[in-house]
C-alpha cells in the first residue's frame, strides 16, 4: 500500500470520530462543560511515537512525522489529535486544510490532557480566521475556555478582541487587564500593542508616554529574548517594530533580519511581510523571485494577507503573473476571513472582471469586510449603494415618465 493510500484510509477512519464530536464541540462553546469528558491514557509506547514525530517535525522530515502522528490521531490519542492539527492548520507534511485542523482540535479538546488549553487557543485562532457570522463570538468563547483551562497566552487575544470590540462590545478595562496579564504572562508582541494605546491615547486614553515607554522596553528585551531562543513570532514582531521604527529608531535592514529568521522559522505572516518589503524595494528581478517565493509558500499555508498580495500582483500583470490566477486566490482569502480579499473580489463581482457580474455578491461581500473594519471594503461598500442608489433613481423617473404618458 502506498503512503497516499495508507494516509487517506486512515484519515478516513479518523474523520467519523471527529465528525460524531461536534455535538460535544458545540457543548464546549457554551458556558458549561459536558459532564462526561475523555481523559488521556498513558501509554509510554505512544508517548515515545509523539516524541519521535516530533523529532522529525524539527528537522524538517514533515511528511514521516505526519504519518505517525496521523496513525495515532486515528486511535483518539488526545496529544496526537493536538500535533495532527496544528499540522493540518500550518500544512507540515499534509496539504494545509483549516477545516480539517478544526474537525481535529475539536475532538481533541474533549480529552483532559496537558494541551487541552491550548487546543481551545488554536480553535479560537481558527474561528477568528473564519468568515461566518458568529465566528467572532465562537473565537472569543475558545479563548475563554483556553483561559480557563490554565493556558495565558489566551490573554492576548482576549485583550484584542475586548480593545476593538470584536465578537463583544468593546471594553477598554478588559482589554487592559488582558494585556497586562499576557505581559505578567511573558507574551511580549501583547504588551507592545498594549504600549501603542497608551503611547498615542487611542480610544479616547489618556496618553502616559511614560509608562507606554516602560512597557515597551519591558516588551522589546523580552521579544529578542524569545526570538533568540527560536520564537517566529517574537522575530516577527521585532521585525515590525524596526520597520516602522516604533520605540526605536527605524532600520529597514534590521526589520528585513528579524522577518527573515522568523520566515525561516515558518511564520506565514512574516514571509508575508518579508515579501512586501522585497516588493517595495525591488530593483531587480532576484528580489522579485524571492518575494514571490515567499508569498507562495506563506499562500500554501494559507495566509489571508499573502493570498490577497499574491493575487493583486496577479490582477496587476505583475512580474508576468496571469490575472486570471487571482479569482481562485482571492476566493481562498474570502475563505480564511480575510477582509482584503473580501474588497479585491468583490470589485470583480461588482466589474463582471474574469467572474460573472454579480452586485448583489460584491455587495455581500463588500459588507463582510466592513463589517471587519477594512477602510477599502467600506469604501467598495458605499460605493455600490451610492450607484445602486443613482440607478433606482433613473428607473423612477422612467417609470413614472411612462405612467404620466399612458395617463394623458
């Protein structure tokens, strides 16, 4: 039997039981926690596989480690579950899949095990990334959980969703005390957005340059502690602290270190970034190819800002990219929620460009990014009603011109 088929049937027998959990997921989601709750066995073989798995996951043998961990997940071992889909949700050795990262981390979050807090972090990071309607309010209950269930890096996403009112009303002591505790936590990309608002005064704060300083040292010394010790995350952030030369002076070649270790690492958002500086200091042809490089890969793992970069330099006939290409691009942005993808599509809706001319999808999701926040997409939203507005306008008078000609 070949790998292909060995991995298929045992997914396929895997994905019964993820799909009869959903009932227990949707429990989970609530308030309350369901009163039966699997609990994890202890198995020193099984615990020696995960840890094999995870040997090759760190020298990149990706698909071997996949193949175990996958093995393993099929048999309902909860710390599996939790490595398969974070596998599934960052495509290390298995084709990126958001939905099936959720089916996984949702069967997962039923056992009581040691990465039990963080599967409901992971779950959350998911909904956040997703398009539906209550996805924001479901994203903010996993946090909660994962709160709850002693994971504090939760707190950073707490923080943000209470700072701008996402899934919740917006409240601004939360937010405070959530980014406090995820500095207290030692989350330090957390306590730099933290020393933005007190920086700039935003929401109405008074600004405290003062204490905005301290956190901010507090948080840079931090960031370069964990990014030296092989946190993308924190060299991602690193990254854009020197890029816009917040708190420091500003330095385009140290910005463009700090995203590429972090790229390196395997941080989509940094290969995002990365590439854009690539693009916008691009002079020759060998920064165009690497930007691309990095754009695709960060695209393979599906990162909504990457999907929507590549497809505009797609739309653009950019580096002699086909616009075509940018449709199927775009669709996998609307996909992962993200709202400048929602803009770019829905002006080809509302245009009838390489899609059949549909207003009443651009305006669908010309809403959805405005919903968000996105400046282009309300932008493309008030622009459509206006020339809805305008036409419905035109059609009353011709009927009513009509209406006075029959009359007479």
């Amino acid at each position: 039997m070949t790998r292909t088929n060995k991995k298929s049937l045992l997914w396929k027998g895997f994905l019964l039981g993820a799909v009869f959990s959903v009932a227990g997921a949707v429990a989970l989601s609530s308030e309350t926690t369901p009163a039966k709750l699997k609990s994890e066995r202890i198995d020193p073989t099984i615990e020696e596989m995960i840890k094999q798995a995870r040997g090759l996951q760190k020298v990149g043998r990706w698909e071997a480690a996949a193949d175990i961990l996958t093995q393993l997940a099929s048999d309902g071992h909860p710390v599996a579950l939790f490595h398969l889909g974070r596998a599934y949700k960052n495509g290390w050795g298995v084709d990126a899949d958001l939905e099936k990262s959720r089916l996984i981390f949702m069967e997962a979050a039923r056992y009581s095990f040691a990465f039990r807090g963080e599967t409901a972090y992971e779950l959350g990071r998911l909904f956040q990334r997703s398009s539906g309607d209550k996805c924001a309010e479901i994203a903010l209950q996993w946090f909660m959980k994962a709160l709850a269930w002693d994971y504090p890096k939760a707190h950073v996403q707490l923080a943000k969703h209470y700072e701008r009112g996402i899934g919740t009303e917006r409240d601004l002591d939360a937010a405070f005390h959530h980014y406090e505790q995820a500095a207290i936590a030692g989350y330090p990309s957390s306590t730099i957005n933290y020393a933005r608002i007190l920086l700039t005064g935003r929401y109405g704060v008074t600004p405290d340059p003062e204490r905005a300083r301290f956190w901010a040292q507090r948080a840079i010394a931090g960031l370069e502690q964990k990014a030296r010790d092989g946190s993308a995350s924190s060299a991602k952030t690193l990254g854009r602290i020197y890029r816009d030369g917040e708190f420091v002076a500003t330095d385009q070649g140290l910005a463009r270190d700090w995203f590429l270790r972090s790229a390196n690492l395997g941080d989509a958002g940094a290969m995002h970034d990365l590439a854009q500086m690539l693009i916008a200091a691009s002079s020759n042809n060998a920064n165009a190819e690497e930007a691309l490089k990095w754009l695709r890969i960060a695209a393979t793992a599906e990162h909504g800002g990457a999907l929507t970069a590549l497809a505009r330099l797609h739309l653009k006939e950019k580096y002699g990219l086909e616009p075509e290409s940018a449709v199927e691009l775009l669709e996998r942005g609307v996909t992962v929620g993200h709202p400048g993808a929602m803009e770019e599509l829905g002006r080809l809706f509302a245009n009838g460009t390489y899609v059949p001319q549909d207003r009443s999808k651009a305006v669908e999701l010309a809403r959805k990014g405005a919903d968000r926040g996105h400046q282009g997409s309300t932008s493309l939203l008030q622009e459509l009603l206006q020339e809805d507005e305008a036409n419905l306008t035109v059609i009353e008078k011709s009927t009513s011109h009509v209406s006075s000609k029959k009359e007479g």
